[in-house]
C-alpha cells in the first residue's frame, strides 16, 4: 500500500503532457472537464399528477421549448432540459416514480397468501374472481389430486362443507396487476396459473407472467397518452 501511495504521487507530480500523432490529440494523464453548474432535480414524486402539478405551475418558469418529457419505464418518468453548454449536459429537473405493489410472479406463494396478494395487487377483475373462487376452496389434504395435460390443470376443490369436485383451470389467464402509475389503466396481460403441493404448506399456487414484456410497452404508450391529456405544449419521448 505505501508503494502504491508514493507510485500515485509521483504520478500526480508530473505535468500533462500533450501529443499530437496523426492528427489526434492524446495527453499523457487521465484529466477531467469542468463541467458547468446544472440545476438540482427537485426530487422524485410518485405520481404522475404530481409531474403534471409542477408542469402547471411553472414555478421555476421553465420555456415549454427547452423542456421535454422522457418516459424511460412504466414506472419512471422524469422532465428533463435540451443540451446546454460546450460539453452538451442535459439537466433533469423533475422525476416521477411509480411504486406499485410487488408480486412475487414465477414464485409460489401458500394458498392464504396467494389470496391476499391477489386482493390487494390486482384489478379486480371476473378472471380474477374465477381464480379467487378456486383457490379459496382447495383442499390442503395430502390425497389432494392435481392432473395436468400443460395446458389445464384439474384439481379438487370443496363446496361448502362435504361436497367435492374437480375444476379445470385453462391457461393462460388475463389479468390486470398494478405495475405502473395508478392514474393509467394498469395494462390486461396473460398469466400461467399453477397450483402444487408442498410438504409445508400444503397446496402453493403462482403466477407466471407470458407476455414476453408486451404490457411495458402498453403501459408506456398509456403513461404517454395521459402526460398528453394532462398536460400542453410539452413533447413527450417514450
């Protein structure tokens, strides 16, 4: 360590030095520009209503012409400024970040749990009942039945007290998780539904998203349409 200390400060003694070869410009130090003073973001918001307040209110009378909104992901959104200064800085003035519920999809989940993420991470939806209606009446017994041909699942589930039955389970199924700003309507996507048994937790079901992505571009172009609506005069990249 102390070799290295007085390697580095007979290093920092020397001058740069400056060499042009073919044309080209080289030194012989790694050296840094400075930079001109950019504006301090005002921080994140939440939500998208929150971007389209502090566009509304100009409160740092930003020029509509010099200013421009880049909608980067379905939850991240930020106002940003055209290129300013020799070394072409762009300042980010504002940044709006979603913080939808986070469902653990691809993950098993124990029945009771499965059901309250449901309830609390999701659109409400009649697909999403059906699920709920199924999961609700499993059977946790060890001589639990599940036939699977990859495509449907058939398992027993109770009715009321005494009366058992097999349901069948088609894939995929649509559903509507929050996964973007709230003001937006959250984008339908198809999921795999699984259900199987666990030496704890008796039966574990899970979601798995099909969709290769598709719905984050959905969500940009709905997040797009919205900052559109809300807002004018201001261009949108997304």
């Amino acid at each position: 360590m102390i070799r290295q200390a007085i390697d580095r400060l007979i290093e920092l003694a020397h001058p740069v030095t400056v060499l042009d070869a073919i044309g080209r410009m080289y030194t012989s130090k790694q050296i840094f520009p400075m930079l001109e003073p950019m504006p301090v973001p005002i921080g994140n918001v939440s939500t998208l209503t929150g971007l389209a307040t502090y566009l509304f209110s100009n409160v740092d009378n930003l020029s509509a012409s010099q200013v421009f909104i880049h909608i980067q992901t379905p939850r991240q959104v930020s106002l940003v400024g055209v290129l300013q200064g020799n070394f072409k800085q762009r300042p980010v003035y504002l940044t709006a970040t979603a913080e939808p519920p986070d469902f653990r999809f691809g993950g098993y989940y124990p029945v009771e749990e499965f059901i309250i993420a449901l309830q609390s991470m999701f659109v409400q939806t009649p697909q999403l009942c059906d699920i709920l209606r199924i999961t609700g009446n499993l059977q946790s017994e060890d001589n639990i039945k599940i036939a699977d041909d990859g495509v449907t699942q058939k398992v027993t589930v109770k009715r009321g007290v005494t009366r058992v039955e097999e349901v069948g389970i088609k894939n995929p199924v649509l559903l509507q998780p929050y996964r973007t700003f709230i003001e937006v309507e959250q984008p339908e996507s198809p999921f795999i539904f699984r259900i199987k048994r666990d030496v704890q937790n008796g039966c574990t079901c899970a979601l798995f998203d099909a969709d290769g992505g598709a719905w984050q571009l959905e969500a940009m172009a709905r997040i797009k349409a919205w900052i559109m609506e809300n807002t004018q005069g201001i261009a949108v990249i997304a």
